[in-house]
C-alpha cells in the first residue's frame, strides 16, 4: 500500500509559524516605508539594531499577552483583528516611551501614525493570508481514530475544539467487529476488514489509537496496525495526543499504570529553578503588596460602599503536603454567605456583592495574597489552594486528586490560565488535569507562559 502524504502543521509548528511571520512582515513593513516613503523615525541601519530588537521583542510579548498565537483564535479573522489592534495600541505605547533603547521622538509626529498603521497593516495581510490557506482545509490533519466504542464519544469531544485543523474523520472499533455501531453524530464508523483501505480512501495522515485493552483487540486490526508502524505511517497513543493538544493529563484515561503518566518535573528537584522561583516570588511579592497598599483607599471605599461589611476574609485552605494554612483575601460576598451550608461559588452567584464582582474580574480581591506568599505558605504560580471541605469530597472522586498537594498552591496557575471558575465535579475534574500537567511539565518557560496569560486575563477582565 502506497500512502501519499499530504502538508500537514503540528500545533508548535503553526504557533512557530505565526511568530516568525509577524516578526518578518512587522520588519518588512517597516523597510517598505523606509523604502517608499520619506518615514525616518525608525530606519534599517546599524545604529538601530537595539531599536530593531527592541521592536521584535515587543512584537512578540505583547502578541502573547493579547492572544495573537492563541491557535483558537488566531483561526477567526474578526478576533485576530481586535487583537492585532489592542496588541498594537499598547507596543507602540511602551515603544515610545522607552527610554534610551527606542528612537527619539520623530519631529513630525505624524510619522508615528504611519508606524502605528504599517504595524497592523503588515500582520493584518499576513493574518489574512494565514486563515486562507494554512487554515484551509488542504492542510487539515486528517486522523482515524482506533478504539473502544464504550469510549468514543467522551474521546472526540475532548479533542474536537482542541485545534481547528486537526480532523476526527472516522472512527474504527478495534475490538468486537459484530458489536454495535457508534451512536455519534458526524463520525463515521469504518469496518475493521477495511482498515488499510480506508487510511488510503481518506487521505488518513495519523492513526489515533485508544485501546485501553490491548488483549482485546482484534487479531487484524493488530496486524494491520504493526504493519502501518513498519511502513513508517505515524502511529500515536490517544494520551500522548490528549497531553500534547489539550496541555492536560487524561486522569480520566490513566489505569493502573498512573506512574508512567505523572513522572516527576526535573525542576521539581532542580535546586536553581527553586531557588530563581522562590527569589521571584518574594521580589514580585513585595510588589504586590506594595501596590496593595497605594489602592487600598480606594478599595476602602469600594468595600464602604458596595460591600458594607469587613475589608477582609480569612480561610482555611489546604496547602502543600496537604498542610492546612490561613489564606487572606479581599471579602467578596455577604456577611455569612454559608450560612445554609458550603456550596460552590457559581456563576450569578447572588452571595457575591456588587463590588465583589469587580474584585473578582479584576483578580484585586487576590492581592492580600502575596502576604501568605512572602510567607512562604504560596507561590506566585502553582494549583489554586482549595478548602477543605471540597479537598475531601473531591479525593473520594477524582483520582490522584491529592498529586496537586505535591507543590506549593499558587496566586496563579496552567489551570487558572486555561479553564473557567471552577463550579462543579466535571470542572475540578479538568482543572485537575491543568494542575497536574503543570506539575509534571514546569520549568521557567512554562512559568513565564502562565505569567503572560494572567496579563491577558486581567486585560480582558475575565476573572471570576
């Protein structure tokens, strides 16, 4: 069997892909006026390599922190278009006032529009080009999926809005071939017997496999698969994929061998990033706390006013080690708001206050926090720290719950970045999922990532 491989992207290859492109449209945008028009305020010369360098970095920081290389929405031109804007607005903002290392202000202040427009215009074009062709679906990556049937539809859905061009074609039951045909609209269910057929028929680049059974699966479909994997055809684990997409463990997926899916971080026993993350927490800590201290007139106030009742709020969470401590926040709710019992906060919650709201939406209502971090009971970044009622309801659900206690709990954290308030089982359960990949995946770079999307949800105002 010939297979023709077609042009396919991996997630960090199009993350990669727009970055580069940004950076060189932004910089041809700039030579072009340089070229065609009499625009001097930044010029391509040897005396404005740090300039150049400066710009490139802005590009790229301020394209992450308002989600420019968000693969979701980099996908839906009207979104990019907003962010391109916001993104924008503020770099060129930090740009001229950055002293020394950006050029003195043009004479002709009109040649800052000019750098302002070139800016969005140059990835805007580029933007446009990227949802009409790598986002086409020519470059679609088209996966056959090789499982159980009792576990389908719980498996596409995890995977079906994870990246807008990875493809669930079909669906192949690799154990009972009598068995019955799976009840999920959009997929299509292929027999086994036409397994090398249909990877040939539908230009099938990547077979998943989610087989949590090997013994059970069917002699041919095991044959067949070997002989794909001979023939060089990519072949991948239904969790490997699920970790790499989704940035989560699949606890849900994981059996007996859980110890293969949670080895530890090195930089849980690297002594020098403990050392970096504890300097920067006690350094960003005083800051906080410092800028805690200039707002809290107005937070007086606010409490004065919207809330009427004490300033503060002091609960018992669980910490590391699954050590209890004293977390200290900024009181959102009413007076009393279990007095009928602890229950999760939701959302339209009519115990939050109307300052409360705002507290929470702009995560103000964490900042006391930074005194339990300068305490060393918190990091900057890690698992949220939970109560513990919800702790011990939880543990007697959700598997491997307790593995969140291994590190310090966090102001901010992969889960926090990347899901909703949690509100329920089914959210703690992926919230679970975010911890744990970060607990098995954390390094500076990770860390840095998370700093950056906090930024994002403070900009959009989406805390809760």
């Amino acid at each position: 069997m010939k297979h023709k491989k077609g042009i396919h992207f991996e997630v960090s290859e199009r993350k990669v892909l727009l970055r580069i492109m940004d950076l060189a449209m932004v910089y041809l945008g700039i030579y072009a006026l340089n070229l065609f028009t009499d625009f001097d305020y930044l010029l391509f010369s040897e005396e404005n390599i740090i300039p150049l360098i400066l710009l490139g970095l802005y590009v790229t920081i301020f394209g992450t922190v308002f989600e420019l290389y968000d693969l979701q929405q980099a996908s839906k031109l009207d979104i990019t278009a907003r962010n391109i804007i916001l993104a924008i607005s503020v770099l060129v903002l930090f740009y001229l006032l950055t002293p020394f290392l950006s050029p003195v202000l043009p004479e002709q202040r009109v040649q800052i529009l000019y750098f302002y427009l070139i800016l969005i215009i140059s990835i805007f074009l580029w933007r446009i080009a990227y949802t009409q062709l790598i986002e086409s679906p020519r470059f679609y990556k088209r996966i056959l999926l090789v499982g159980d049937v009792s576990n389908i539809e719980g498996l596409v859905k995890s995977l079906d809005t994870s990246d807008p061009n990875y493809k669930i074609v079909g669906f192949l039951n690799s154990e009972d071939s009598d068995a019955e045909s799976v009840k999920y609209k959009g997929l299509k269910e292929f027999p086994a017997k036409d397994f090398l057929e249909v990877i040939q028929r539908e230009s099938i680049s990547e077979v998943l496999v989610a087989s949590f059974n090997t013994e059970a699966m069917v002699s041919q479909v095991y044959h067949d698969l070997i002989l794909l994997l001979e023939r060089g055809f990519k072949i991948r684990d239904y969790t490997q994929v699920y970790e790499e997409l989704l940035q989560r463990v699949p606890i849900q997926f994981v059996g007996k061998d859980f110890y293969k899916y949670f080895p530890y971080s090195r930089s849980n026993e690297n002594k020098l990033y403990r050392f970096f993350q504890r300097t920067f927490d006690i350094v960003f800590s005083i800051i906080g706390l410092l800028f805690g201290i200039l707002i809290l007139p107005l937070v007086f106030f606010g409490n004065l006013l919207g809330n009427k009742g004490p300033l503060f709020y002091i609960q018992e969470r669980i910490g590391r080690n699954s050590k209890p401590f004293k977390i200290i926040k900024l009181r959102t709710m009413v007076i009393n708001a279990e007095e009928d019992g602890v229950k999760w906060a939701e959302k339209g919650d009519k115990r939050i206050t109307k300052f409360g709201h705002f507290l929470r939406r702009s995560r103000l209502d964490e900042i006391p926090q930074f005194y339990n971090v300068l305490k060393g009971q918190m990091s900057i970044i890690g698992p949220r720290p939970e109560r513990p009622f919800f702790v011990n309801e939880l543990s007697r659900i959700i598997p491997f719950y307790e593995m969140r206690h291994i590190i310090k709990p966090g102001l901010t954290g992969w889960a926090q970045v990347n899901s909703r308030y949690g509100s329920s089982i089914d959210d703690s359960l992926i919230k679970l999922q975010y911890d744990l990949y970060y607990i098995k995946h954390r390094s500076l770079f990770i860390d840095f990532s998370i700093i950056i999307k906090t930024l994002s949800t403070v900009l959009y105002y989406r805390g809760q």
